[in-house]
C-alpha cells in the first residue's frame, strides 16, 4: 500500500471511512490508487478506478467495489 508506515495507513484511511459506503477494508483499498482524502475522490472515474485496482499484481477486487466506488466518488462530489 503505497509505502506508508503502519500508523499513517491508519491515520489516512480514518478520511475515507467518511464517505457512506466505505468499511475499514474499503478504506484501505482506496489507499492504492492513492486516496488520502475524500476531496481526492472528487472529479474521479468510479470504472477506471475499479479497473486500475482490478489490474494490480497480485490483487483481488470484488465485484461490489465498483459500488463502493460509485457512492464514495458521488458522496464526495456533494461534499463542500
């Protein structure tokens, strides 16, 4: 995940749990096409996301993360 230390994945996916469709595990797979923020989910593409995730070595990606996606991308887009 990125190259961050144990205790900054924790502190950094405490801002995605925000968004309504995101548990813990969620969180933590947005770390990897580098979501740090919900304001960095903004302006994103829920497929090519869900694509670059899917493509990733060594890595499952369940179907239902499409969804994930879709509701975090279109809560943050709502966000102020």
């Amino acid at each position: 995940m990125s190259g961050l230390a144990n205790s900054d994945k924790d502190a950094v996916v405490e801002e995605p749990r925000k968004t309504p469709s995101a548990n813990e595990n969620a969180a933590k797979t947005l770390l990897s096409p580098g979501i740090r923020s919900v304001d960095d989910l903004k302006s994103r593409d829920a497929i090519a996301m869900y694509e670059e995730l899917r493509n990733q070595k060594g890595f499952y990606c369940e179907p239902c993360m499409l969804d994930v996606l879709r509701i975090a991308i279109g809560y943050a887009s709502k966000e102020k």
